[in-house]
C-alpha cells in the first residue's frame, strides 16, 4: 500500500511512518517543511496556502495526522485559532482532494478523546455523545470535516486517541522529569481518568484501521483500561522507583497552564468498544509494562 501521511514528522506521525516502512508498505510523508522521516523525503506542504500535493493523491490511503500543539503554551484566542485552524482546515483540504474524483480510497483522521469533554465516571464508548469545551469543540469539527469524504468510494476511519506514552515525546518525558525529582503526585485530586495508550497500539490502531474496512467512523485509540490519575501517577513513581506523592492542586495548574489545564484535570473514562468488538489485540494493554519501556 502507498499511503500519504499528514503530520509525518509529529511523534505520531513518525512511529507510524517507521512502522508502515517496516511493513513493506511506500510512504508519501507531508511537513511543512523539507526534510526526512526515517530515510522519506517530505513532500512540503503548507496546508494554510497550498492545495494538497499531487504526490499525496496518487496513494492508496492517507492517515490525517496533522495540527499544532494543545500543550504548547497557554489557549490564547489567537492560539485557539491556530489549534483549531490546523486541525480542522488542514482536514478540509485532505477531503476536498479525495471528494469526487480518483485517487486515495481510506482516510484515517485524527481527532482526540477531548471530543467527551470532561464526563468524571462516565463510561465512554464511541457511541456517546460529545462532551463541551474548546477540546471537544474542535474535535467535532474536525470530525465532521473527516467525514465529508465518506462515501460509496472512500472509507473514513476516525482515531480519537488518548494520551501517548512514548519515550521520545509527549507526556512520558515530562512526568518522568517529575517523578525523578519526586514531584509527580497526583494532579487536582488524582481522581480524574486518564485515557492513556502506548504507541505502538496508536500505530497497530491506525494500521489496522487503513487496512480493515471493517473500520468505519469514529474508534477510542486507548488501552483497553483507563486509570485514574493518582494510579497512574504511582505508576510512574513505580517505574521509576521514585515516590509519587506531590500533589499539584487544580489551582496551580490553572495559574499557570489557563484554559489549557483541562488537558490534565478532565476525567475521560474512554473505552475502546470499537476495536474490542472487531477484534483488536493490544501489544502493550497494561500501563506497567508500557513504562517500563519507555522510561528505561
């Protein structure tokens, strides 16, 4: 399969264009600018002012990755636009490329379990309904830009991923930082779920998804078993062999991080129904093992 690959060069985006190399498969990697990704040339590509790359619609799929940082920073209006924008806009630009004509026949898009918002002990499955707030208001319309494509000829796949344990990116290096210094207690109560994921299962997800067509719509890319924060937080301690007691309360988090303090203080109880029921096995299920992997 050749498949065009938007964000190639995120900490997603790399995972998985090192993986589909590895499965003998022909990568299209799409930046904003030049460079490689494993070995691949990037197609450039300024989502903002270009029209998709016509190397980018001679594949036979595309995994939809691209969009700024939630993390970067405080939710500034103009930083709203900017997350929103890369999201939704960039989605907008990948589907009107495919819509009515020859070309890719499966988008795999990318989106958050920030669609629920903030929902304490609430099972969530991709059955429920979408939560409130700047998060779960961008996902959905970055969900709903996806979904355009859809039709007799294109199969969408949307990923809803939960928080990625890598180890070089996203939160595993920052909370082993922290848990070093003996500082990554629980976070505003620690009673919150945290809907957390090895990479290698984002990966298997998004694989699967371009391969099984089976796979429609939106699916949870979670482990099969969320925590909450205080446990996952004594997990990190565990891994470590640090103790994690610290805590940071809500207030603190809110002086310094704004409206961007939901990342870390909603409560996601996200449960992966979907890949569940078509028969996805997880690599890495259980948050021990995936620590002790990446933070060795």
């Amino acid at each position: 399969m050749r498949v065009a690959v938007t964000g190639a060069t995120g900490l997603i985006g790399r995972h998985l264009t090192r993986a589909l190399l590895d499965g003998g498969h022909a990568v299209v990697p799409l930046s904003r600018s030049v460079g490689e990704v494993h070995g691949v040339r990037t197609v450039v590509w300024n989502p903002v002012h270009d029209d998709f790359p016509a190397a980018a619609r001679e594949v036979d799929g595309v995994v939809n990755l691209a969009g700024a940082s939630v993390a970067d920073g405080r939710w500034t209006r103009d930083r709203q636009r900017i997350i929103r924008e890369s999201r939704v806009g960039t989605t907008t630009r990948v589907v009107d490329a495919m819509v009515g004509g020859a070309g890719p026949r499966v988008l795999v898009s990318g989106s958050a379990t920030g669609y629920y918002g903030d929902r304490g002990d609430e099972l969530l499955p991709e059955t429920v309904a979408s939560g409130t707030g700047f998060l779960a208001e961008t996902a959905m319309a970055w969900e709903a830009a996806a979904m355009r494509a859809a039709g007799p000829r294109v199969r969408v796949a949307i990923s809803r991923t939960g928080m990625v344990f890598a180890e070089d990116g996203g939160v595993v290096p920052r909370l082993a930082k922290l848990a070093r210094a003996g500082m990554a207690g629980p976070i505003a109560g620690g009673r919150q779920w945290v809907p957390w994921v090895d990479i290698d299962d984002v990966v298997g997800m998004l694989i699967t998804a371009l391969d099984d067509e089976r796979w429609e719509g939106p699916f949870n890319n979670v482990a099969p078993e969320p925590m909450r924060q205080a446990d996952v937080a004594k997990a990190f301690g565990r891994a470590l062999g640090r103790p994690a007691v610290v805590p940071t309360p809500a207030a603190a988090l809110k002086m310094v991080m704004g409206e961007a303090a939901v990342l870390v203080t909603d409560s996601q109880r996200c449960v992966p129904s979907g890949p569940q029921a078509l028969g996805y096995r997880w690599t890495t299920p259980g948050i021990a093992e995936s620590l002790a992997r990446r933070t060795a």
